[in-house]
C-alpha cells in the first residue's frame, strides 16, 4: 500500500536508467585489500566515474579477452 501523500508514480514513471541500454539487476560481491580499494577509488576519481562503472568495464574486457581465446 502506498504511503498516504506519496507519489504512487515513483519507481514507475520515475526511473534512472543512468544512459544504459541494459538494465542492470545483478550483484556481485569482491572481497579485496585496501590499497587496492585506494588505488581504485584514485582511478575513478582521476576518470571522473565510479569503482563500480571501473570494475564493470574491466569484468567486461576480461570476458570478451577469454571469449575470443576460447573461439
């Protein structure tokens, strides 16, 4: 039930698709040491993103190098 005076439209008619052709739904858990959490956090910020948008892209690189090996 929807909270009295809130808007019933949130979480339909407003979403954040953050410019993504696919939505993402899945999480993944990375345990790791703190430097490399600094160093990351670094990266990102110097990039002007996120550790998790840099995390995505090379997860992606990983899989598409493995891919291409395996064909």
């Amino acid at each position: 039930m929807a909270r009295p005076g809130g808007n019933p439209d949130f979480g339909t008619l407003y979403r954040f698709d953050y410019g993504r052709e696919e939505r993402l739904s899945e999480q993944v858990k990375v345990l790791m040491h703190s430097n490399m959490k600094h160093q990351l956090k670094n990266l990102a910020d110097q990039k002007d993103c996120t550790v998790q948008d840099l995390i995505r892209v090379a997860v992606e690189l990983y899989l598409a190098s493995e891919l291409s090996t395996q064909a």
